[in-house]
C-alpha cells in the first residue's frame, strides 16, 4: 500500500525503523506531557494498545502506540497541508539573498544547484553559472 505524499511529509518526524512507541517516546516526539498522550489514548483522540499489570496490589497501565496510529494523529491534528509547507519555505527562501540561500542549504547539507540564466548563442538553451 503506498503512502500519500502527506504521511510520507510526517514520516521524518519519527525515528526510522522503530514500529512502536511508549508514551515517553511520544510524549517526547509531540513536545507535550506523557499525561497529554494518556489523555488522547483515553479520549479516543490516539488509538493505542493499553496493558495492564498488577504489582503489589496496585494496577499499572503500560502504552503503546504504532507508528501508522502516530502518522494519523499528526495528520487529523496539523492545522497545515505539506504542499502548505513547502509553499511557506519556498517563499521564505525566494526572498533571501543568494549567499543566503546558499548557506542555508549547506548548513541543511544540501547541495546547492547554480543558478541559470539563458545563454544567447546557444539557440535560448540554459547555461549554469555561479559555484556551489
């Protein structure tokens, strides 16, 4: 089953190769308390697997959530759409200077594509210039 270009935007935002979380792992990854993630669990809000333990009378509740359950709630809760996203950053980075951009992108580990600008005696073919 292929994933929309949407879970695949929200897929960076989880470790790569893990399947489960605990609410900790959670917790951590959404910035708030594991008590938030107890609470989206109960309420519905973040489907999970709950179990139960007894230890000296007491009853414990241990969670864990899959990472299919954590790209649906990180898509029904985002209040953007990815192409909002990368519309937002192109923007931001088409109103910076060259020698920003690129030190934005090296300091992002990208490779930095030079610039083109038309070259007149090549029949209006494009011509790199400038350095990365």
């Amino acid at each position: 089953m292929k994933k929309s270009s949407a879970a695949t935007h929200f897929e960076v935002l989880l470790p790569e190769g893990q399947k489960w979380f605990t609410t900790r792992e959670v917790a951590d990854m959404l910035g708030r308390t594991p008590q938030f993630v107890r609470d989206c669990y109960e309420s519905g809000r973040l489907p999970g697997h709950r179990f139960t333990s007894y230890v000296k009378g007491r009853t414990r509740y241990t969670y864990q959530f899959h990472r299919d359950t954590m790209l649906l709630f990180l898509l029904e809760t985002a209040n953007y759409e990815p192409e909002d996203f990368a519309d937002r950053l192109v923007a931001l980075l088409t109103n910076r200077s060259t020698a920003e951009s690129q030190a934005i992108f090296r300091k992002a580990g990208v490779l930095v594509a030079p610039k083109t600008q038309p070259d007149s005696g090549r029949g209006g073919r494009l011509r790199a210039t400038g350095t990365c």
